[in-house]
C-alpha cells in the first residue's frame, strides 16, 4: 500500500513526460529534423533571387585559392568565380540583372544555407554524408585529400604532434591514421600556421591544397624558415571533394547550379578554352597555387568523371 502512490505518480508522471514529447513533435525543431531531407524551403531560391535581383552567397576570406579576401576587402578565388558564373547563368535564366552579395561564411556555413540566410555556400567544404543530413551538395567541383604542413627539419617520431582543425574531416582521419601523436586543436589555419612557426607543433594537417597556399605564403613574405617547410605525403591520405551547399530540397536552383559546374567542367576539358585559362590561372604551372602533374591529371580527369556520371540514365550509374 505505501508504495502505490508513488509509483501511480512514477506513472503520472511518465504519461506526463510522453505527452510532452510528443507534442514537441510537432514543434518546429522536431518537425525540422524529422522532415529535413524532404521538405523545400519556405520560399525556394530561384523565387527569391527573382524577386530581389541579388544572390546572396556565402563564402570563406581565408581560404586562398579558393576564396579570400585581400587587404582593401575585395573577394577573390577559385570558388569566387564559380559563384559569379553561377550568377551568369541565373540571369540568363531568370532574364532579368543579377547582383552577387557575398558574406563572410568562415563560420556557421552550414547553418547559413539550413537557415536560408544565404543562398549558396561555395568555398572549401568538402561533400560528406553527416553533412548532406543538413545541406544539399553541388556536383564536386574539385578534388584534394588530407596532407600534412611540416617543417622538413621534423620526423614522424613517438613524441610528434599534430595541428587539427576543429570538425572537419582532416582531424578525424588524423586522429585514426596516427594514433600516438599528440594533436592539439585550433579554430582555424592561421592559428595553426603560427603554432608550426613558433614550433608549439610539429605538423598542422589540413587539405593539401590549401596547406601549399599557406607555404606559398611564407615565401611570399620572405619568411626566413619559409624553405624549411613541405606539404606531405603525396599523394595524399584519402580524397576530399569540394562542392557547395544549397538549402536541403530545393531541386530547381541546385540543377542550375550544377548546370554551371558541369558547364565550367566541360569548357576546361578543351585545350584553349577560357574556362582551362581561369581554371590554370589558379593551379597550373604558373598558377596562384600550383598543381603537380599527376594532381593537375587527376583533377581534369575528375571533371571527366563527373561529366560522364551526370550523363548516365538515372539508376545506371556504377
């Protein structure tokens, strides 16, 4: 007898605490999460470029080539010119003067495009599944892979530690491939940079290409240790696939901006095209930051593999 009452309040309470779950089903964060990969956005981009005439874009200021931006704040990068090709193409199709807004995407660049406080995101962030629960991803539009910035004076040793960078793929393949280093975390690359240079670290590990515009960057400044300093290994630990992001089910805008990938892709396949001109003015041998031969290889031959995997019949692909 004593110990009924307590456990019809035990019962009380858990109806209580069911109810209340359920309800919060239908609440806005529950109802987000589970009618995400199926819901368009409220209203879908195409829309609201239309009606506006401006495309808001989201992407990074340290990411060079990719995007970034110089001392008197004008954005430039690879990725930069996708997003103002990107443009082109939507005001030839919507017919009507396009303006590109670009934002500041270095943090949040996920919560940007779920939010829908921008349209697009193109910079650096490479196509992974945990994030296509949130985003929908472009067709890739290049390819890097893990490496290590080291200073050539160091070798992989018992007492080795590695740089990461928060959340990202690179730290976590670190942390699988080397499992008796040390590894420290920093917000950022520039952070990292600074920790190699003043030897707080041994190595900082990022994508290849973007660790070769941070060495190409000590040169540029005349560094005194800039020689010192190689990205290794090569090739690389794994592959990254850059694409950008737009908002989770919004088809129509994300078929146009493939359209525009692919088209980029295509043009750079030929010899003397314009579009081979940009795409070497980032990474040929004269480039901003130069591709190897087998890496620059690789890289017209993904394009090759995505043309191809775009125009197989839907359900053939292998």
């Amino acid at each position: 007898m004593c110990c009924a009452k307590p456990r019809a309040g035990l019962l009380a309470l858990g109806v209580t605490l069911l109810s209340s779950f359920a309800l919060n089903l239908a609440s806005p964060v529950w109802s987000q999460m589970a009618l995400a990969q199926a819901a368009p956005p409220a209203e879908p981009a195409l829309s609201r470029i239309a009606r506006t005439g401006i495309l808001t874009a989201g992407t990074r200021t340290d990411a060079r080539p990719f995007a970034y931006q110089t001392p008197d704040g004008q954005w430039l990068g690879y990725s930069v010119e996708q997003l103002e090709r990107i443009r082109a193409t939507l005001q030839r199709q919507l017919r009507r003067p396009i303006q590109l807004a670009l934002v500041n995407a270095d943090t949040d660049s996920l919560g940007l495009v779920s939010r829908g406080q921008v349209d697009i995101v193109c910079g650096s962030t490479s196509i992974t599944a945990n994030r296509e629960l949130q985003v929908d991803f472009s067709v890739g539009y290049f390819v890097t892979g893990t490496q290590l910035l080291i200073n050539n004076k160091h070798r992989l040793g018992t007492e080795f530690t590695i740089g990461v960078l928060a959340n990202t793929t690179n730290q976590r393949l670190m942390r699988r491939s080397f499992p008796l280093a040390r590894f420290v975390t920093f917000d950022s690359r520039r952070n990292g940079l600074v920790a190699l240079q003043n030897q707080r670290i041994d190595a900082l590990s990022s994508d290849g290409i973007l660790l070769e515009a941070m060495r190409l960057s000590l040169i540029d400044s005349a560094a005194l240790d800039a020689s010192f300093y190689e990205v290794l290994p090569e090739p690389p630990l794994d592959e990254e696939f850059y694409g950008c992001m737009v908002a989770l089910g919004d088809q129509p805008f994300l078929e146009l901006v493939n359209r525009s990938l692919l088209a980029f892709m295509q043009g750079a396949l030929a010899a003397q095209s314009e579009e081979r001109q940009t795409l070497a003015s980032w990474f040929g041998a004269a480039g901003t930051v130069p591709l190897s031969s087998d890496a620059w290889d690789n890289l017209l031959a993904y394009f090759q593999k995505q043309l191809h995997r775009q125009s197989e019949p839907q359900g053939e692909s292998s």
